[in-house]
C-alpha cells in the first residue's frame, strides 16, 4: 500500500476538529508545535561575563535536545533590567528566555522603588541554574588574613577604607554597604561598569577590598596579586577548595552566608506544556559533563531545578535579600 503524506500544518487542524476545538483565533505561536523555530536566550550583561558564558554552553546543549537554534542574545543596561524587561514584556511563547543573576530577577524589586517590570508578577520562574557565591578578597597591603581579622580592621581604620562593586545593588555593593554599617566603618563605595575594571583598581591599590566572581579573582589569588579572606554562602567553591567560607570562619552573618543565583525566566503566562518542553530539555542539559565543567569553571556551583523548586528557593531567598538591603540602607530612588 502506498504511503500518504499529510502536511503537518494540516494534521494538526484535522487533529484540532477531531477534538471539537479550531486553531482559528489562536496566536500565530500557538499553531504549531514548540519549538517550530529558533530560541533566544536574552542575557542582560555584556558579552564574556560568567553569566554569558553560563548562558552560551547551555545554550548548545539546549539546542541539542530541542532540536532547533538556541541564540543568546546580550541586552546589558540599567543594573541588568533592560533586558529582563524585553523578556518580560515579550510574548509568552517560550522563544524568548531571560538568563540572568539574581540581580535582575530578584534583588532589584527591593531596592528601586520604580521598575519597569515586577519579577513577581511579570515572570515565570524556570529554572535555577547555579548558586553564585562569591569572592572576598583584599588589596596584598591589608594586614589581615581572615574574616574576623578583616572586620576588626576596618572598624579601626573608620573612614579611610574603599570598596568597589561591578554597580549599585550588586552583591559587592550590598555585601560592602553592610560590612561598612555593621562595623561603622563609614567605607566608600566605588562602583564600576564591570568587574574587571574593578579588579585591576584593587590590584592598583585604589581599593582595599571587594566580592567579585572566583572567575575574575583566581588567577590573582593564585598570582599572589590579591588575598582571599573567604567565600560567601555555605558551600565552598571547586575552583578554590582551600578557600573557606566566611559562614565557616564564624561570621554567620545571613548577609555572608546567602549566595545569588543564576537562573532562567519566562513571560509570565507562558503555557505549561511549553514550559514542561523547556524544562526537561534543560535538565537532560544539566547532565552534560562539558556544562557542569564551564558552570565549575565560571566559580558557580550547578543547581538546576524544576520550575516549582526555583519558586520555592525564590520565595525562601526573598526576604533575606529584602532586609540586606534594608539594613545596608542601598535602597534606590
């Protein structure tokens, strides 16, 4: 018997009939299958960051499982808003994922008191992919050599340290803020358009200290050009096992022992069988050795979740960060 071939566009409008509904009236995305083409995932920083280069190994491996195109796209501006926003405003379809820190996703909501979204509301949440701790680390000049040490330090040298960030509301800057307030230190915050610009004042002696990515400070700690006090949140990073945690050190501080994330992001609205699509493909991502090794290498730890275990850690980190910023007074008009 010969074979008939029916064109799909076809076979889905007979399948439609046949179950008493019309693709007519549904948006143009809704008529076929997902992904029918190519996915962008939006990243809201420049080119060559962590978070990019988290982003670009996912994307391949995502696009594997797909079966379609995975472009990331760089949209950097406005403390990472600019392109979180585009997302969020973007049509829910699933062809238009945010991959992006905490920063953009969670943080932001509570220290500017206007945005152009609300992550609450404007996103769903899709999956975390990464713990994100961080770094402490020291000018070579600074007589100290762990957390209490460093602390004790800055309380004595009361208005005469600086600290720097990669821009306002970051980790560096609020982790700094609250440092600066908690030893009433009275430390300058310095805030830079990057971390490389960042590390290069502190190595310059321009700065004294700051948090800043394992994969910008590594090969300065292991140079000798800077000194590593610790590492934020409760895990130690693979790419520096000696290093402990400031948490380990007996500085239990929730501000020092919470870590970012990175994480991916959804229009809100986004229709679950297309987020179930999305998300078994990033979890069969998840066990590709060469992700896990450039999410290590990048200082991150992986963590990837289910939609509903990203809502949970999300809702569990909220009010930490809330009252961070709180108390380190780095609320924004």
């Amino acid at each position: 018997m010969d074979r008939i071939t029916i064109p799909r566009r076809q076979f889905l409008a007979a399948t439609a009939a046949a179950a008493g509904t019309s693709l007519v009236g549904l948006p143009a995305w809704a008529k076929a299958a997902y992904p029918s083409k190519p996915v962008r995932f939006i990243v809201p920083f420049n080119p060559g960051g962590a978070t990019d280069i988290v982003a670009r190994v996912l994307a391949e491996a995502v696009s594997k499982k797909l079966g379609q195109p995975v472009i990331v796209e760089n949209k950097a501006g406005a403390s990472a808003m600019l392109g979180t926003d585009m997302v969020a405003k973007s049509a829910p379809d699933g062809y238009n994922v945010v991959v992006s820190l905490s920063t953009s996703l969670l943080i932001n909501q509570f220290l500017y008191t206007k945005m152009a979204y609300n992550p609450q509301k404007d996103l769903l949440m899709l999956s975390l992919l990464a713990s994100a701790p961080v770094t402490l680390v020291v000018h070579p000049s600074v007589p100290a050599n762990n957390m209490k040490e460093l602390l004790a330090w800055v309380k004595a040298h009361k208005g005469k340290v600086s600290y720097g960030s990669w821009g306002v509301g970051s980790y560096a800057h609020l982790g700094g803020a609250y440092m600066s307030k908690g030893m009433d230190a009275d430390m300058t915050h310095v805030a830079y358009k990057g971390e490389a610009p960042m590390i290069q004042e502190l190595i310059g002696g321009q700065l004294q200290l700051c948090f800043s990515s394992a994969q910008n400070t590594k090969p300065f700690i292991d140079s000798g050009r800077l000194k590593a006090i610790g590492v934020t949140g409760k895990s130690r990073m693979s790419v520096l096992p000696q290093l402990p945690t400031i948490y380990e050190q007996g500085v239990t501080d929730d501000a020092y022992a919470i870590a970012g994330f990175v994480g991916m992001a959804l229009p809100a609205g986004t229709p679950k069988d297309v987020v179930d699509v999305l998300s078994a493909a990033i979890q069969e991502a998840a066990q590709d050795p060469k992700v896990k090794e450039r999410i290590d290498g990048a200082g991150f730890l992986p963590v990837f979740s289910s939609p509903e275990g990203f809502a949970k850690t999300y809702a569990q980190a909220a009010p930490v960060w809330k009252s961070l910023i709180e108390v380190a007074d780095a609320r924004v008009d």
